[in-house]
C-alpha cells in the first residue's frame, strides 16, 4: 500500500527535524546529560513536527546505543517505529477526552516500564482535554513517578488551564522558513527520481505557509499524476491557483481605471476553475509584493520569486504609490472577510474590483470640466487664410506694443527661446503633481517629455491607454507645465514612433493649430 510522503519520510533522529534548531539542541543537551524533564509541551502551528519530535525524544530516553541518541537503528528505535514498544503510549487527547480515559492513565502510571528506561505518555492535542480531565491529570503531571515522562502537544496553547501550563517545560515549534522545506523537499525528489523545478518548489513551500505536512501533502498530491517533471504551471494547476502574470495584468486594468475590462478577464480566470476565495487571497499577495518590491532592493529570496518576476513587480510597483497600494490591500481584505460568510464571493469580488478601478482619484481631486467647445465645418481654403492671417495679427500687435514713446516704428527684437533639460522638468512636473493624485505615477512611469515650443510642448506615450490617459488629464499637466517654465502652452500627445505635430500633412496640421487657438473642433471637408 502507498505510504504519503509526509509519513514515508518523517524524520528519525534528531538531526532530520526541519527549522527547529533551538528545540533539537535543548533535548539532545538534556539527553546527553540525564537531565530529562518530567513533562513537556510541545506548542505551534500544524506540521511543524511536534509529535515527530515527542517520538524521537522517546527514543532518546530509551535507546541502548553507547554514542549519540537516539541511534534510530538499536531494537528499541525500532520498535518505536513501528508503534510496538510498549513503554511508549500516544493518545489522542480529541477522542479521549473524558475523565474515565485519564484516570486510566493514572492506573497505568503506576507500573514500572517493560522493556525501557522510562515509560513515555505522548498526550497528542491535549487542549482538548474537558476540565474534569485536566483537574485529574494535575497531581500525576505534577509529581509522576520518577521513571514516567509525559509529553504534551497542542496547537492551541491558550486554551490550556495555567496550572497545567505551570507544570510543563514549555517549547515552542516554530514555522518552517520556506527556503529550508524548499532544500528538503528538493532532497525528497532526488531520492524518488522526480525532477521538480526550483520554481515550483518555491510555490509549494510559499502555500505550505511554513507547514512541512502540508509542503509533503502539496508535493505528494503534483507527482501523483506520473510525471517526471513537475513545472511551477503545474503546481498552480494543482493548487487551483493563478499565475504571477494574471495578477500582474489585472492590477493594470484598475490601475488604469478599466473595471470592465477586469470583470472580463476574472470572468476568463474564474472559468478555469480558479477558487473565488483563493483568487482573492493570492491577488492580495501580490499587492504584498508590490509593497516589499517598492521598498526592498533586492526582494528575490523575500518573495521566492525570479529575479524575471521581480523585474516585472518593480515595473508595475514604479506606477503605484503606497496610498493605492494601502487602498488594494484594504479594499480586498474587506472583501476577503466578508466572502467568508457569502454565498456568492464572486460578486464581492467583481464590486471590489469596480470600487478600486473606480476610487482611484478622489472627486476632490478631478479637474472641472471646462465649457463645451463650438463645432464648426471651415473649407480648407478659409483655414490657410485664417492661419496666415493669426502670426500676422501677431506681429503686428508685439510690433505696437513694442514702440518706445517718442521714437519711430522700430520693432523690438524678441527674446531667444528658453532651453529646457526635458527629463529634469518632466520629474519636477510629476513630483509636485504626485502630492494631488498618485495614479500621475503611471503617467510618469510610461511618458516622457519630448519637445517644448514656444506656444506647445509635447509627450510621447508608450501605448494607447496611458495616450488616453494623458489626454483625459490635459488641463491638469498644462496648470503644471505653465508653473514650471512661466508660460501657458498647449499639450501634444503622440504615441511613441508616431511623429509631431508638425510631421502631419498640411490640412490636418493647419486644423490642429486652429484647434488649439481658437479652442474650435474641427471637421475637415
């Protein structure tokens, strides 16, 4: 019959224990030198290798090897292996609860060990003892006879009485860092002959959550198919799980505030067969990461993550500040602790996702919207006129207004062009605009700064959406250019490989300039 891993390999000896340095060195040092305590309780989270260690201690008490114990290999080791020493008694303390099954045990007690040095009570998730059965276990806890050992564990240690608590040598089991049930998972898999990439053991060690039963189980569960190489694709197949560019693209739909496309592509995430309420509590990781990646320099071994995947965290984290970061993180473990009771998480899930997409900037913070402008047909002929005439007017005006009292009609030479260190200002821009709305970082991030003229100053964008974004921001970057260099001018956007304005064919440029002087919408006949 097939044994689960988690069984097949549970440690024997001392040095097998995983993560629990600081407890394996206080029992061997107390078993080197005689100095056993009387009762022990073992407390942690599940998996952490309590009741593995209550055995090997047994061993230790009562192996007959001359060096180092427990040997694991003399007849006493071994036949606490396999459950016959009967020196060795394990009970579970959630089926036995009752006052009858303690006083039992304290008839029990009163015999000398049968084949062993000491004879072993391991007393499995005594928390659930009832208080008749704690009341009739303390004077035998207190004072056993001196060739009896009780070992206690729980996951729950608070729900013990504290006189129990009192008479016990209390150590706690900590969890197992990932890092370690990766190495030992990994181990496993070369004694098996299966190839496991070191990207798919970092996922089931992150989901053991520091568990090594529940690492054993999740591994067990990815090589049971047959295979001989497990893939992370088929970790997160098995676990029922999205992928790292899932939520990366998802998190750039509310970025850029597009809660219909992300209704969309959950819908296409959740038909897979992805679990609602496991979705959620991984895209909340990722906001996790977002945060760590923003502030860590170096994250890789913190996220157990590529370095490829880091790269595209810190992409993505660059166009957030913590304000959005802290408002995912809040937004979705509302709607995590309210699923718990649902009948329908999906559709928490679905508001969750139109409330972030759709709360990124604060009403305080939009611009008013300015007056709609006239819409007028002008042939293009009447165009070209009107465009020839405007510099004109102009000239004319400055030339006016540049007349000294009591001198000719000598024209004033205008003043050079003001030269601009474009990626300075454009940084300077974005800083101040940061303080009022902080999705202006995904702008930053995907934007740049390309040409100022003396009426215009135009930026290129990386792709249609932040082109978009832009555009529907117009006034506000306008406001913020006119502070930086003194002087009102126009916004031109274009997406990158595309040219200025100027590089458009002559009607369509002559359209624009009319546009943007005469705040006109134009149609070309």
């Amino acid at each position: 019959m097939y044994t689960a891993l988690y069984r097949a390999y549970r440690p024997e000896v001392f040095d097998e224990i995983l993560g629990q340095g600081h407890i394996v060195k206080i029992l061997k040092n107390q078993i080197a030198t005689d100095s056993v305590s009387h009762a022990y309780l073992f407390c942690g989270t599940r998996g952490t290798g309590k009741t593995t260690t209550a055995r090997i201690l047994a061993k230790g008490v009562n192996c007959t090897s001359e060096g180092e114990r427990p040997c694991g290999t003399c007849a006493n080791c071994r036949a606490i292996k396999e459950g016959s020493f009967m020196d060795v008694v394990e009970i579970d303390a959630a089926s036995n609860n009752g006052v009858e099954n303690i006083r039992e045990l304290r008839e029990s007690v009163k015999y000398p060990p049968a084949a062993g040095r000491k004879k072993v009570y391991i007393v499995d998730e005594v928390h659930m003892l009832s208080t008749g059965a704690f009341n009739a276990l303390l004077k035998t806890l207190e004072e056993p006879p001196e060739n009896v050992m009780f070992i206690l564990a729980t996951t729950e240690p608070q729900k013990l009485p504290a006189t129990i608590l009192s008479r016990c040598m209390r150590l706690d089991f900590k969890r197992v860092p990932e890092e370690l049930l990766a190495k030992g998972m990994q181990q496993i898999c070369v004694q098996k002959g299966i190839e496991v990439s070191q990207g798919a053991l970092r996922l089931i060690a992150a989901h053991a959550d520091g568990s090594v039963r529940d690492g054993l189980s999740i591994l067990d569960q990815c090589i049971s198919g047959g295979q001989k190489i497990v893939e992370r694709e088929d970790v997160l197949e098995f676990l029922g799980t999205a992928g790292e560019e899932v939520f990366l693209e998802l998190t750039d739909k509310i970025i850029l505030q597009q809660p219909s496309e992300g209704i969309l592509l959950l819908d296409h995430i959740l038909a897979d067969g992805k679990d609602v309420r496991q979705f959620m509590k991984d895209w909340l990781s990722h906001y996790r990461n977002l945060l760590i990646t923003k502030f860590i320099k170096r994250p890789e071994d913190m996220l157990g993550l590529s370095s490829e995947n880091v790269q595209r965290l810190r992409k993505q984290s660059d166009s957030l500040d913590l304000v959005e970061i802290n408002h995912a993180i809040i937004e979705l473990s509302r709607t995590m602790s309210e699923a718990k009771w649902s009948t329908q998480p999906r559709i928490l899930l679905e508001l969750c996702i139109v409330k972030m997409a759709t709360d990124l900037i604060e009403p305080a913070n939009i611009p008013a919207r300015t007056a709609p402008v006239r819409k007028q047909k002008i042939p293009v002929q009447e165009l070209a006129a009107v465009s020839e005439a405007e510099p004109l007017r102009e000239e004319k005006r400055e030339s006016s207004l540049g007349k000294a009292p009591g001198k000719g009609s000598e024209k004033k030479a205008p003043a050079p062009e003001k030269s601009y260190d474009y990626d300075s200002l454009w940084h300077a821009v974005f800083e101040e605009a940061e303080t009022s709305r902080g999705s202006f970082n995904l702008i930053r991030s995907g934007t740049k700064l390309t040409e100022i003229t003396d009426e215009t100053f135009t930026i290129t964008a990386s792709n249609t959406a932040l082109k978009e974004y832009a555009e529907n921001n117009r006034q506000v970057l306008e406001d913020l250019m006119e502070k930086h260099t003194g002087k009102r001018r126009g916004m031109n956007c274009v997406l990158e490989g595309e040219g200025c304005m100027r590089d458009t064919p002559g009607a369509e440029r002559i359209a624009q300039e009319a546009e943007r002087k005469f705040s006109l919408n134009i149609e070309i006949e």
